[in-house]
C-alpha cells in the first residue's frame, strides 16, 4: 500500500511570520502520519524556522530547490548539504517555473537529484509531459523522456526513495479545474516507464503525485483514482482552512 502524500507548494508566497502562523493555525488539526503525509513547499528563509516548528507534527519541510553540488563558488545558491544539516526532508527538483523561467534542463536537475539523494533527503521530482512512444518487440511503450533522462544518475537501489510529481504544463497555475482521468493516464503511464526501465516491484512502490489547478472542490475525485498517490498544490494551499479541508478530503 502506497501511503498517500499532500503537498503544498507555496512557491514565492508568504513571509517567514505568515509560515510559522500557518504551521500555528494547522498543527493541532492534521491526520495522523500513518494514514497520510503531510508537506509544505516554503521559500529557503521559512525553512529553517518551520523545520523548528513542525517537530514532532505531520507536516514534513519541503525545500522548492537547491544547487546540483555541495559546496563552492555558486553565489546565490543553496546547498543540499546545508538542507539537510537545516532539517529538511524533502526537496522539489525540475519544477515547470523553474525549467521555464530559470532554464533549468535536464541535465540540472539529474545533478540535484543525484545530490539531494546523496545528502539522505528525498526528491520530489516534478515531470510534465514529454512523453515518446517507443516500440519494442512490436509493443508500444510510452517514454517519459524527460523522467528518464533525469533518473538517469539515480540507481536501482536509490530509485525507491524519490516520489513523482507528474505536473502537466496545461494544468499548473492556470486555476482551470483539472482533468482527474488525464491526471490519472499520466500517473500509470509514469509508473509503466518506472517498471519498464527499473522493475514491477520499484514502479508498484513509488508514490507519484499529481499537480495542476488541485482544489478542495476537485481533490476527492483526483484522489480516487487507482495510480495516483498524492498532490501538490499550489495556488489552493496557501489558506490554512482550503489546506485543512482538503487534508480532510484525501
Ligand atoms: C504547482 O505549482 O506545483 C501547482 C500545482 O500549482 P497550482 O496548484 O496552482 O496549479
């Protein structure tokens, strides 16, 4: 059984009082880790204060990025070493803003996977669609092109650590209500890729997330569906109740 995972991703939103104020509104009403986890996607100043603040709560700290080395002459950027030594568990890797709008491209984020798995966090690694239909023996398998080339540092052994977050361009950020049976298509066609490049018993592991325009109205019907694990919210997790409801509603 695949636990299932909420994720909020407040992308550049919130100062570090409005986070710890949100970790304050919601931390004597979240579920219990052993039917669902919990994360909050915080800009790098609230990290270190939420990691303070969520000990001993279901709500893990979630790092929005962090630079593909260790230490050294990158002004600006933030190590997975000094993250991890902060206390956070997980960090987002290839987010669409940030392969948009920063370039970031494959070979980048195979570096930040490789390197955040290396420091003992996991990586939440966000695809969208590129998927290439290949044929083998007369078979046709789809190929998230753009997943494989940035597994492509990852190991058999490593492999069962990471989580997918499969993010369609057509969905995120654009408040359009999400299409729960694309959503899903999307999700199995990962976890075929997973199985097909890695094993049946690492794909059948793996939680994958769905992200794009996920709100309390529409996140019961996408999380009744068989292949998809969790979500990743952006806009609807920013309110402590829309975030509470759809905690509840998973
Ligand atoms: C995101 O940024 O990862 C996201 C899913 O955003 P939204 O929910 O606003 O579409």
């Amino acid at each position: 059984m695949r636990k299932p995972f909420i994720a909020a991703n407040w992308k550049m939103h919130k100062t570090v009082e409005d986070a710890v104020k949100f970790v304050e509104e919601v931390q004597h009403r979240l579920p219990s880790e052993d039917v669902l986890t919990c994360g909050i996607a915080a800009h790098f100043l609230a990290l270190y204060p939420m990691v303070q603040k969520t000990k001993g709560i279901n709500l893990g700290v979630i790092a929005q990025n962090s630079y593909g080395e260790f230490s050294g002459p990158y002004t600006g950027e933030v190590s997975p070493r000094a993250l991890a030594a902060a206390g956070v568990q997980y960090v987002m890797c290839g987010h669409i803003e940030r392969r948009t709008l920063f370039h970031e491209d494959n070979t980048m984020v195979a570096k930040k996977v490789a390197a955040v798995l290396q420091c003992g966090m996991t990586p939440i690694i966000c695809t969208d669609e590129t998927m290439v239909q290949q044929e083998f023996n007369g078979e046709v398998h789809y190929v998230f092109a753009q997943l494989m080339d940035v597994l492509s540092e990852v190991s058999f052994d490593q492999v069962k650590n990471i989580i997918i977050s499969y993010e369609p361009s057509w969905a995120v950020g654009v408040g359009q209500h999400a299409n729960p049976t694309l959503a899903e298509e999307g999700c199995r066609l990962i976890r075929r890729s997973i199985a097909d490049t890695y094993s049946y018993e690492v794909a059948d592991k793996i939680r994958i997330l769905y992200g794009g325009s996920v709100n309390p109205e529409n996140i019961q019907l996408i999380m009744s569906k068989r292949d998809i694990d969790g979500v990743l919210i952006g806009r609807a997790s920013l309110d402590a109740d829309n975030f509470l409801t759809m905690v509840d509603r998973v």
